[in-house]
C-alpha cells in the first residue's frame, strides 16, 4: 500500500517509493529505494522535503502511533498489485564503466533531449516567458549517468557542437564537466547534482544578449562587450523570477566569470571570496568555449587547451583546475598527440591504470608524412611498445578529421 507521510516520520527500513517536493530540493538521485542508512535519514529529515511517499508492501510503515496522526493520508490502493517502482536513475555507486564507444550511442540520445530541453528554455526566456526549468533539470540526472558510465564520452561529443549550436549546447557541456569535476573532488551525491544543475543554467543570462551579437562573426566593440558582460546579473533575475532559489545555481549563474586575481566580473571578487562551485564553473565554463568552434573563431585541441589553462596565472583556483584536469585526462578524448614511434594518434578512450596512458588510435606517420593504417593501441599495456611524447597540432600537420577519427 502507498502511504504520504512526513518525514518527520519516516524511518530506516522504509521503502520511498516518491520524494513530494521540487525537483531541485532532493537530496539523492536515485527516485525510489529502501532507506537502510542512518546518514540518508538525516539527509532526507534535513532537507526542504516536508513529504514521501512509502510503500508498505516493500518495506515497513509508519508506527502506529504516528500512523494514527493522519488517517486521511492513506492512498486508495490500486485494483492491480503494485509493481515495482522504476529507478529510472542509477546512483554512481551502481553505475557500470563502459568504453567510450559503447558510451556514445546513449550519450547521443541525451545531447539531442537536452539541447531540445535547453533551447526550449532559452526561447522562453528570450519571449519574456517564465523559465520552464524542470523539464531541463530532469536531464541533470540522465547526464550525470552517461558521466558516471564513462567520464569522457559524452563530454567530448558535446564538443562538436556547431557554431548555431552553441549558446545553447554549451550549457548542455558544462553541466557534464561540472558533474565530472565534482566527482574528481569526492563531492557527496546532492553536491554534485548542485554542480550539474548549475552548469546546465549558468549561462541563462544569454537569452538577454541579442542573438545576432552573441552569433557576430568578428571581435565585439567595447559597447557590445559590456552588454554581453551583463549577462551573469540577468541570468540570476531570470533565475529568480523562475522561482529557482538554490543558492548554488544562483551563485554560480553570477559570478562563473569571476577570477582569482579578482580581474573578473560582475563584481571582480578574488580568491576565497569566490565560492568554489563558481570556481568550478570558471574551469568548465572557459574549457568548454576555447575547445569549440564559435563564430568567430575555431576551437583548440582539447590537450593544448589545457596546457594553454594552466599559463593562465591568476585565472583559475589552482586544486580545482588540477581537479579538472584528472577529471577529463591530461589527454582528453579527442586529443593529437605524437608517439615516441614518431606516430601520430588520436585519444580515444581513458585507461583505468594512468592518465598518462590513454588508448589512441594511430594513423599517421612524422617519417613519412604518410596516412597509415589505423590501430587501436592501449598505452597502458606493455604489449603497445610506445608511448606519449607531447600534444600535437592537427593544423601543423594538415589533418583536418581528428573528430572523425575518434567518433567513429
């Protein structure tokens, strides 16, 4: 039997079949599951849920004097028995690692609901409509999965995004790297949900900016340039008026273009004084723009970004930026780089050994100046007989389907 009761009242040995509430006020990913722990109690009991939904039949009921309190509370059973309630998303804990390969098939079908989600959203706020924010945040969930299965899959999918796309995809990306970088910093399950919620509406603000300047193929003059610096204080009113309150995602909304030099903005905060969620955002925000090809420019190499990052004195919070780094691979998918063979590879794949020995696919030889026959080689194993010696540029050398190569 289905019974609403506070959660004053619920206790360990309970089956949640439903956490009543915001999306954005639950403390666990997971929509259904027997409360076997004292530290998930306290987490319910402390949050801004006020009301669940237990099954009866699957695990225990309220006592019986508490039972008493609300008799109308009892939920008419159905005519059919209860079926199993679905876990529609798994928490990191039961997640399986796949390949990168395997990962992309699903990882396309969350960027392509997402970016309907996103853009959806972006339109609505360009229209003077409210936010309709919980049907993209139900997509924090599903990116936080694809993330858990395979760190680097769909992170580097959402990386080809087209220069139409990217207002609105980018959002999509930074929600995954924020939940990748939380995972890498051993953040707790709400915290890095917090961190993807963030990411996926930090950019709202955009749907201020006109979408021809946002799209101008050339430099901005010092006038359009301040209007789009405008963008993190009307993200965070839009958030508001949206009834979006999680002190996170506001902060994060309004100060993911803050510096620690405190040369940022809006409000050039500096060190300490910059949340860290906002010093995530700053990472994930910036790598996700320089790797992608935008209107006016095309992306980097996502290994050289990296290396152009870390030259960036002042910019970054250093341990969050080393965090960062861990989280996509100091050879990210996607990456060229040069073999000691004097071979030229594409990353493909993460090893679970080191990141320094990631798994490539070869195809070019420096000798020769000649295409070679692709192979995969997994540096990890003594077997491949090589190794990394440095980044390479795809431009230097006249290759033009790095992304082909890999997504493939």
């Amino acid at each position: 039997m289905l019974r609403v009761v506070s959660t004053k009242q619920v206790r360990l040995g309970m089956f949640i079949h439903e956490l009543k509430g915001s999306w954005i006020d639950h403390p666990f990913w997971k929509k259904a599951f027997k409360l076997e722990d004292s530290a998930d109690l306290k987490k319910l009991q402390t949050s801004a849920i006020k009301e669940v939904v237990i099954d009866t039949s699957k695990g225990l009921d309220v006592l019986q004097e508490a039972a008493l309190d609300k008799p109308s509370e009892l939920l008419a059973p159905t005519s059919k028995p209860t079926e199993e309630p679905q876990v529609i998303h798994q928490t990191a804990a039961q997640v399986k690692r796949v390949t990168a390969a395997e990962e992309r098939v699903r990882a396309k079908q969350v960027i392509s609901a997402s970016r309907k989600a996103v853009t959806s959203m972006f339109n609505d706020a360009r229209m003077g409509k409210a936010i309709k924010a919980e049907a993209a945040m139900q997509f924090v969930d599903d990116i936080a999965d694809s993330v858990s299965r395979n760190e680097g899959a769909l992170i580097s999918l959402v990386r080809l995004k087209t220069k139409d796309d990217y207002t609105y995809m980018h959002s999509v990306a930074v929600c995954a790297l924020m939940v990748a970088l939380a995972k890498e910093l051993g953040m707790s399950e709400p915290d890095v949900k917090q961190a993807g919620l963030a990411g996926l509406l930090h950019d709202i603000g955009k749907a201020a900016v006109p979408i021809d300047l946002l799209n101008k193929p050339g430099a901005l003059t010092d006038d359009e340039f301040s209007m789009v610096k405008l963008h993190p204080e009307r993200g965070r009113e839009l958030l508001i008026q949206a009834n979006i309150t999680d002190p996170v995602t506001l902060d994060v909304c309004l100060h993911h273009h803050e510096k620690v030099n405190g040369t940022g903005y809006p409000h050039r905060l500096q060190g300490d004084a910059i949340s860290l969620f906002a010093r995530m955002a700053a990472v994930c925000d910036v790598y996700d723009a320089v790797t992608s090809n935008r209107p006016y420019k095309d992306g980097w190499e996502p290994g050289m970004s990296l290396q152009r990052m870390a030259q960036w004195a002042g910019h970054f919070d250093d341990l969050v930026f080393k965090a960062f780094v861990k989280s996509v691979g100091i050879y990210p998918i996607g990456s060229m780089v040069k073999l000691k063979s004097g071979r030229l590879a594409v990353v493909i794949d993460q090893s679970l050994k080191s990141l320094l020995t990631p798994i490539v696919k070869v195809f070019f030889s420096t000798r020769s100046k000649t295409r070679l026959p692709v192979e995969v080689l997994d540096l990890s194993k003594g077997s491949a007989n090589d190794a990394i010696v440095e980044h390479e540029d795809p431009v230097f050398w006249g290759v033009h389907d790095v992304d082909k190569l890999w997504a493939e």
